[in-house]
C-alpha cells in the first residue's frame, strides 16, 4: 500500500468523525435540515470543528500528494483536488458569516472557499478515475468516478434551484433547504475523495513504470539467466 494515501485517509478519517460527533451532539440546537455545516464553527468551540476541516484538509492534500507520485492524476486533476484541500483550508481558517452580527470579511473569505471546495472535488474525481484513463479494473477507481459525476449533478441541481429562485425574486438561501442540500452534496464529496484514496493506497509504485529501471532483483535475475544461457559467466 502507498503509505501517503493510508496517511491521507486516517487523517481525513479523524476529521470526518469529529464532524460527525459535532452533528450528533449538537442536534437539538442545530437544525440539520435548516442550518449549514459550517454553523458549527461559530462560538466559543468552533475551533473543534475548524480542526477537524483542516484535518479533513490535509488527508486530501496527502491522498493528491499519493495519486500525483504513481503519476494516477495527472496536472488537472492533481490542481483540481488540491484546490479542493485550499478551499478546505479557507473555510477552517475562516469563520462564516454571523448573521446575528452582521456579515464580515471572514464570512466572504470562508464562502469563497466553500465554492471553490465543492466546485474542485467533483472535477478532480472525474479528471483523475475516468474509466478509459486507466487500463486496470478497480473497483475503488470506478465508485470514485461515479461519485464524481452525483457531484457535479449536486452542483449543477443546486446552481439551477437558484436560478430559478433569482429569477422569481427568492433569495437563494430559501430557494431549497439549504442544509439538508449541502449535507447531501458533502457526503456525496467526502465519499469520492474516500474512494480515490482507497484506490491510491491499493495502488503499488511500479518501479519500471516510474524510474524506467528495472528492480534490482529482475536485473540480478535477468543477468544470471542470460550467463547460465551463455555458458559462463559474464565478465
């Protein structure tokens, strides 16, 4: 196994649960239907959940990191994951509006992270496991793909719903339900990213593909057959 990709996914692993415990524990004050994940960034503690989005962050960085070493992603799709982990990154450092406040510089900084997150992991899914890139079957690779493609529907559904809502006066945020929508395209995501880790970490560096010489125990071996075929050894 490659040992980035297993990094990657314990570390996004660790994020994800803590996110997870966040959404459980905080259920009879945040409306999961209504309220955004980031909900749980604001106020005293919300450096739990800025924590566990930068791990969340860093698994993926470590997983691109992986797929562009056994050279599985290539440069658009190396950027577009990496732009995911940037955006994660934002919307960690940042906290999102506080509507009870007023908007802020932070609120737009973590916003703009927010859609660049969401609009890079489902190009990076699609660039990086399409089916006819790769010659081997692997089952990781084509969930990878398949989730990459809900994604972007996720996106385009979304970017359609409010469409239709400017377009009739509604602003966007009660135009759907705005947190169950985004927890669905999260999981959607997150699961992508998972796979694509899962595959990297399957994955073996091959040493010829990758250095363009053949392991040291081949070239022993090639070098022996050919003496015993020559009568003697070579000198």
């Amino acid at each position: 196994m490659h040992r980035p990709a297993r990094w990657g996914l314990g570390v996004a692993g660790a994020g994800i649960a803590v996110i997870v415990v966040l959404e459980l524990t905080r259920l009879d004050e945040l409306n999961p239907i209504k309220r955004t994940i980031s909900e749980h960034g604001l106020g005293p503690d919300g450096w739990i959940f800025g924590m566990a989005v930068g791990l969340l962050a860093a698994g993926s960085a470590a997983i691109g990191v992986s797929l562009a070493r056994q050279r599985l992603a290539g440069v658009f799709g190396t950027i577009a994951l990496m732009g995911w982990s940037v955006g994660l990154f934002m919307t960690a450092w940042f906290e999102k509006h506080d509507w009870s406040v007023g908007p802020s510089t932070s609120g737009s900084i973590h916003r703009l992270g927010s859609f660049i997150a969401f609009l890079s992991l489902p190009l990076a899914a699609m660039i990086i496991a399409r089916p006819w890139r790769h010659r081997e079957r692997s089952r990781a690779r084509l969930v990878a793909f398949g989730l990459g493609i809900f994604s972007a529907l996720w996106v385009v559904g979304i970017a359609a719903v409010m469409y239709v809502g400017a377009r009739n006066g509604l602003p966007w945020w009660r135009v759907m339900p705005l947190g169950l929508v985004e927890r669905g395209m999260a999981v959607t995501e997150v699961a992508a990213l998972l796979a694509l880790g899962v595959w990297a970490a399957a994955k073996r560096l091959d040493t010829t593909e990758q250095t363009g010489r053949l392991p040291e125990k081949q070239v022993d071996a090639g070098v022996g057959g050919l003496a015993e075929r020559s009568g003697g050894p070579l000198t």
